[in-house]
C-alpha cells in the first residue's frame, strides 16, 4: 500500500504577492496551487493508494469561492481517478462559531465518491486499490468540545491544559483499542506535539493550542503516525514513525531554508501475522524562493553603492522570479552616498523585493543645549546641578571646589 501524507496547505496566503493581469489571482495563490499540482501529480503518477491530507487546506476559516473551487478541482481529479483522498479539520478550517461548518465540510454534505472528511475523532475504513486500511482520526477540537465548564472550574490554564492532553490522549487510546489488528492503522492527527521544530505558524495560529507529548501519540497499534500543524516538516520518532509532512509552500522568511513536499508511506506485509514493515521517504516540491541578502557598509567604504551591487551579483540566477529581502547596514554620513535606483535595477528580476536600511547613527550623550563632545568641564558641573534643583547658594559652593579640582587635574604634576 502505498499513500501520500500532506498537511497545511494554507490556500489563501497571499503575502508578497501581485495580481496577475492575465487571470486575476494573486501570484501567490498561484504558488500554492503550484506546489498542490506537483502532489497531485506524482499520485497520479505513481499508483498512489490514498492521499492523506492532515489539515489546514486554508488560510481562513471563511476562504473565497475562488479558493474554494482551486481546492476542489484538484480534490476531485482524484478522486475520480479512483485515489480516495482522506481530509483531516485543522485549526485554520475550524470556524469559531460552534454550530458553522468548517472550510471542508462541502465534501462530506456532497457525499463525493473517495472523499471523506474527518471533523471529529472516529475512526475510518478506507477502501483501496490495495486493500482495506484503518484512518484514526483527531481533528482538531474546540477548547470547549474537549472540557466543560465543570471539567474547569477553579483550575488555573497549566492545568487546564494538562486536563485537555488527558482527554486527547484518551481519545487516541480509545481508537488504538478498536482498531482490527489485521489492518494497516494510520493515525492523522492535527496538534502540536512538543520537541517539533517550529516554522511560522506560531504567527499564524487561530485559537489555543493542544499540546501531546510525543509519547501520547506514539502508539504502537499504529503503523504510522501522520501530523499536520507545523510548517517544517520532521520526523519525531521512528516506532512507529512519528512525522510532520509540513506546508507545500513557503509562508514567509521564517521558512526561507525550509524543504516544501510530503511523504510517501509505504506499508507492506512482513510475513508475520498482524505484522506490517513500513518506510517512508520525503518528497520535495519546487517553490517559490525567498532570498535574503544582508550588506554590511564599512565606515570607511568609499563606494557603499558598488559594495552593494556586488552583494547581488554574488547570488547569481537566485534573485530571478524570488521573494527578495535587501538589507543593508551603514553609517549615517554614507547614506547619502548610496544610489538606490542602482540598487532596486539590479534586483528587478525579482519576484517581490523589500528593501530595508538600517543606519546607523553615532550616538552621542546629550546636556542640556550641549552633547558631552561640546561642553566643558565645569559647564556640565554646572549643567547638572541646575537639573538637579540645587539652591544657589549650595551651587556656588561646589562650582568654586568643582573649578579647583578640574585646575588642579588639568596642572602636570610634578615629581
């Protein structure tokens, strides 16, 4: 049996973008859609015998008709293909009414041939081209679905939220006793599990978050444990394999060095009763780029401009059709020295470019009217006790002693 595992797929994240003229969309829209049509590609291709998406197909809770009909063309290319395609409910696709239905919940009312939507915690047998294989499901849940008021009361929010890992990791215990032991199990699961390495959707997150420990979710009544949520995608252990796919696409600069794709899961018999040998490997997907380019001006740089220049051309064919970030540091008394126009011409390959300076400006101690560079000695004596209130006759005082021994310390002493 063979499946692909995909999570996170955010359609509807338009940022550094641009309308195309020729269709309307944004760019980005079009990146995401990209990298959706190269999985859907290599399943159909490859003789794949499920797609098991983990959640989060958009950005929104309430995507556009636009959105929505971009997900269902491809969704429903599958599927007619004969690929069951299998749709967990994440975070993003939860609206925060309770009684509204979710982004995903189309599929289901439709009652689509090989499309099922898990919106809440069951378990699901799935028919395929190569046999029956078991989908334990956790969607993600509402603080609210998962604890009443009376589970809560007088409890302080660390408790609460070891309260709701107790009720999360019940409900995966639950679905492994069920399970027929002759089957292939996946579960999908879309949460947090502490120990991932995180991309950008802690910036990204829409309600509170439910954290396992990965050994709440490391059954082994499971042959795989596939997780959507987080955008990098990792393996957290391998009995059995515990994985996020991650995004297909890159969200931000957060994400900048991070591989795009999904895994392909491959579960076959090991000649043993109940026993099954499962491998899984990682898929890139070819994205848009995003490119940093960072410049440091010297103080004595005579030519900031060609300093900078040469920064871009040492990138090479990487600045062609990439989400650009320029940034350049120097001192104040070269700003004026740089050719910005130079700058944004040699960067006009770009896909979207920013631009950001950051100058820096010798800092200098303010007295009064003065900077410490400017005033004497005793200016500043006097300076100070005026701020500090001191009466005139106590000023006169100390600024007769205070003359004294600044004449004193600028005499040479003689030994």
């Amino acid at each position: 049996m063979k499946i692909i595992h995909f999570a996170d797929l955010h359609l509807g994240v338009e940022n550094y973008g641009r309308i195309d003229p020729a269709t309307g969309l944004s760019t980005r829209l079009t990146d995401f859609l990209a990298a959706f049509d190269q999985m859907v590609d290599y399943a159909m291709d490859n003789k794949i015998d499920l797609v098991l998406f983990c959640g989060d197909a958009y950005k929104n809770r309430e995507p556009s008709q636009t959105q929505q009909r971009e997900l269902a063309k491809r969704i429903n290319r599958l599927a007619t293909n004969g690929i069951p395609v299998f749709l967990l409910v994440g975070n993003h696709d939860l609206h925060n009414a309770f009684n509204k239905a979710t982004a995903v919940d189309i599929f289901d009312t439709l009652a689509i041939r090989n499309v099922y939507v898990s919106n809440r915690p069951t378990i699901y047998n799935i028919p395929t081209a190569s046999g029956t294989i078991q989908i334990a499901s956790l969607p993600w849940l509402r603080r609210g679905a998962l604890l009443s008021k009376e589970d809560t009361k007088d409890l302080n929010f660390e408790q609460i939220n070891r309260k709701a890992q107790e009720v999360l990791t019940g409900i995966i215990d639950a679905h492994a006793a069920r399970l027929d032991p002759k089957l292939p199990a996946i579960l999908a699961a879309h949460v947090w599990v502490t120990g991932a390495a995180l991309g950008s959707e802690k910036q990204m997150t829409i309600g509170q978050e439910h954290v396992l420990l990965p050994g709440n979710v490391a059954n082994p009544a499971f042959d795989y444990v596939a997780l959507g949520h987080i955008h990098k995608h990792q393996v957290l252990a391998s009995h059995p394999p515990v994985v996020y796919a991650g995004s297909l696409e890159r969200v931000d600069f957060g994400e900048e060095r991070d591989d795009k794709g999904f895994y392909v899961i491959d579960i076959e018999p090991d000649g043993q009763p109940n026993r099954r040998r499962v491998s899984f490997e990682f898929h890139p997907v070819k994205g848009r780029r995003f490119l940093t380019i960072e410049v440091n001006i010297d103080p004595t740089d005579t030519n900031p401009t060609a300093t900078a220049l040469r920064a871009i051309s040492e990138q090479g064919d990487k600045v062609k059709d990439a989400i650009v970030r320029f940034q350049i540091t120097l001192p104040a008394e070269l700003e004026g020295q740089l050719r910005n126009n130079e700058i944004r011409d040699a960067l006009k390959e770009a896909h979207y470019l920013t631009i950001a300076k950051d100058i820096k400006r010798e800092a200098r101690l303010r007295m009064g009217k003065w900077t410490a560079e400017e005033i004497t000695p005793l200016e500043a004596l006097k300076t100070y006790l005026g701020s500090r209130n001191v009466p005139p006759t106590h000023a006169d005082v100390l600024l007769e002693y205070g003359e004294k021994l600044i004449r004193e310390q600028a005499t040479p002493s003689v030994r």
